[in-house]
C-alpha cells in the first residue's frame, strides 16, 4: 500500500496569495446517460443513490451474471451476515454452463474474478466485506444436479477485519451513513466560483471534506481497534484514519450520494527518487469532461502529531479536478487489478490545461497556473504546473 509523501515533488510551486486576478477554474463516450446525473443548486442529493457502476459496462456477458448474482446478495442483505451465499443455479447459470465451468475452472476464475474486481471499485459502501474471501465454487448434489455458489469458499466469512457479527455490521452501516449524510450536506453547500458549475463547486467541497476530516495512517500508525478497516470507505469517514484506498473509496462513495460520476483508479505513485508503490485515485466528470483527483496527496502527514485525526495543517490542492497532463507527472495507472487478469479502462482524461491559466507556452515548455478559492477565501492557494509537450515529469 502506498507510503505517505511526506513533500510533493512534482514541477510545481504552491504558494499562498493575498491578492490575484479572477480567472476560470475550472468523457467518457460510453458512460451510461442515467448515470451522469446533474444535480442543481437547488436539487438535493439522491438519498441512497446508486453506485456510479463505470466497471460493469467493460464486463463480459459470463462476468456481468456473476456481478449480477453479488448485486442480489447485496441488496438482500446477505453479505451483512459474512457468510451469507447464493446458488447460481436457480436463477443465473444452467446446468450445461455450470457442467461447462466445473471442465474448465480456469474459465469461472477468470469470469468471476474480473467480475468481482468490478463490483469490488463499484461499491465503496460494501466496507464490511473482505472480498479476497468471496469464493465461487461448484457442487454436484446426489440427484446428478450441479450448484455453483458465491459465498464464503473455505473461509469462515468473507467480513473485513474487525467486523465479527450482523449486529457489528448494522452498527457500522448506521454510524457510516451518518457520515456519509453529513459530508454530503457540506458538498451541497459549496457555491460555484470562478464561472464553475454546481457540480464542481460540490466535488471541490467534498475533496476538501475528506482532507479534512481524515488522517494518512499506516497499520503501525492507526489506532489498533481500526487496522482492518483503513482501506475502507467506513475507516475514513468514520474512524478517522485510512490510506490512499480509504481516501478514494470515501470520496467516490460521497461523489456517488450526489450523482457526479466518479471511479476509482489502481496503479502506482511515482516519487522523485523512489521506488513507485501502489496507490489508488479517483477520475471524476463534471460537465462531460473527466478529472484527476488525488485526495490522499492532497492530505500530507503532519509527522509531529500522530496522535489526533482529522485536520492536520497541511492539507492542499494540488491534485483536486486536475488535467492528464498533471496526473501524468506521478500517476500510472493500471487495468488489471487481480490475479484474474481482466484489463479495465478508465475515462480519458482532459488533456491540459482544463481552465487553467497559461502563463507560457514556448518550444513545447509550458506553465500554467491554477488556484482554487475565491479571493475572499482564506485556504486561497495557486499551482504552477509544468509541462513539455503535455508531457509530465517522468513522461518528458
């Protein structure tokens, strides 16, 4: 899991400004048209809004009936119990499939699992399960009938570490849904700036929300009651403290409440002089155009004070709703998230600039400068970002 920057080195100066000009701050072809749901000033948030399902689109039709088949499980409330499973020979497989599937194993692996990593990056809000441990497997009864279940394999449960019963789950939902309720209240609060729609202004309130109210913590670093669950959704929103997985799955899972369409992204973060480690991020579209947005980035460590959460003293903006050519500089991302092998795509990004201000431009050299906040604004901070034929660092 990706270590913690302690400074962000990038071609970039951040600088703090009392005074500066008003300027403008600031698709997928094939992302659903319910899905890009535009939310007014006035509209309020979908109350239990669907997960934003970019992933299951790329799914083949073998994989979206495993999908499918977790969906049920879901909203029947049967992972809640982490041992809770379902036959897919009663509504989703037949027996000539499942039979075609217990020849060729290797085949079920691979559909289930491509469809398992999807609805894994679909579904920030399923925090209680580990699904490492969701298993599929096949059976032939003595009638001569085969099943073919998705539930807990050979494993106790499938729940995330520190989760033990139903009752520890219905309690972890409802404090997380308070949660979640309350962030999404504050991003509606945000008023456009800088000729920006709602949209923006919302998805830049909600960054600044999950900086603000998380802290980057490692296992040997977080509180010891909430090692299982700072790769969740739940760990950041609720306890406090996550790494770069629980800042994505948060800030998704509150893009998702709104109805601004948001993924999550896998790959590595390249330092200056480091080995690149894993990381994840999020790409959000606002207004037909997509964003990179690095919320764990955007939240250093504050290394004198490891003994509180929330807000530190160094939170910035310098991955919030940025261009590829910015996310280029140290972002890699990868398609192909398990041992299963299935290579997923994500959104193309804008490709520069996106409403940044271009202060050159000369042999392919150029500087921009962008800053969010108004001039009112005392978090008021500008970006100077550079880049050689759109290219960043490590690509140039």
């Amino acid at each position: 899991m990706m270590a913690k920057k302690i400074l962000s080195a990038v071609l970039s100066a951040a600088i703090a400004l009392s005074s500066a000009p008003a300027g403008a701050m600031l698709s997928y072809a094939d992302s659903p048209a319910a899905q890009t749901a535009v939310v007014s000033a006035a509209a309020p948030y979908a109350v239990n809004a669907a997960p934003y399902k970019y992933f299951y689109g790329q799914l083949t039709n073998e994989s979206k009936v495993f999908y499918d088949a977790m969906e049920e499980m879901l909203e029947k409330g049967l992972f809640k119990s982490g041992k809770g499973e379902i036959d897919l020979s009663e509504h989703y497989l037949s027996q000539t499939e499942i039979e075609g599937y217990n020849n060729l194993r290797t085949k079920m692996l691979a559909d289930y699992g491509a469809a398992r990593d999807a609805f894994y990056v679909d579904h920030p809000d399923v925090f209680y399960v580990d699904f490492s441990y969701l298993s599929v497997r096949i059976t032939l009864s003595k009638d001569g009938q085969y099943h073919a279940y998705i539930g807990t394999g050979r494993s106790d449960s499938y729940y995330t570490p520190g989760f033990k019963s139903e009752t520890d789950v219905e309690n972890a939902v409802s404090e997380y849904k308070a949660k979640l309720a309350e962030a999404v209240a504050e991003a509606q609060k945000a008023e456009p700036i800088n000729n920006e729609t709602k949209n923006a202004a919302m998805a830049r309130a909600a960054h600044d929300y999950v900086t603000k109210h998380v802290s980057y913590r490692l296992e040997d670093k977080c509180r010891q009651e909430n090692i299982g669950f700072i790769r969740t959704s739940y760990g950041a929103l609720v306890k406090g403290e996550a790494v770069c997985e629980g800042y994505s799955r948060a800030y998704k899972a509150i893009m998702d409440e709104l109805g601004i369409p948001c993924v999550l992204v896998n790959g590595v973060f390249k330092h200056d002089s480091d080995v690149p480690e894993l990381h994840m991020w999020c790409e959000v579209e606002i207004d037909g155009d997509w964003y990179g947005l690095d919320a764990t980035m955007d939240d250093p460590i504050n290394s004198k004070d490891m003994t509180t959460v929330g807000v530190d003293g160094y939170e910035c903006k310098d991955y919030m709703l940025v261009s590829e050519s910015r996310m280029d500089a140290h972002h890699v991302p990868s398609g192909v998230m398990s041992e299963a092998n299935f290579e997923f795509k994500y959104p193309g990004l804008c490709r520069n600039n996106c409403g940044e201000e271009v202060l050159s431009n000369t042999g392919g050299l150029e500087v921009t400068l962008d800053y969010s906040g108004s001039l009112d604004d005392e978090d008021l901070q500008a970006t100077f970002h550079v880049s050689y034929e759109g290219m960043g660092y490590y690509k140039a």
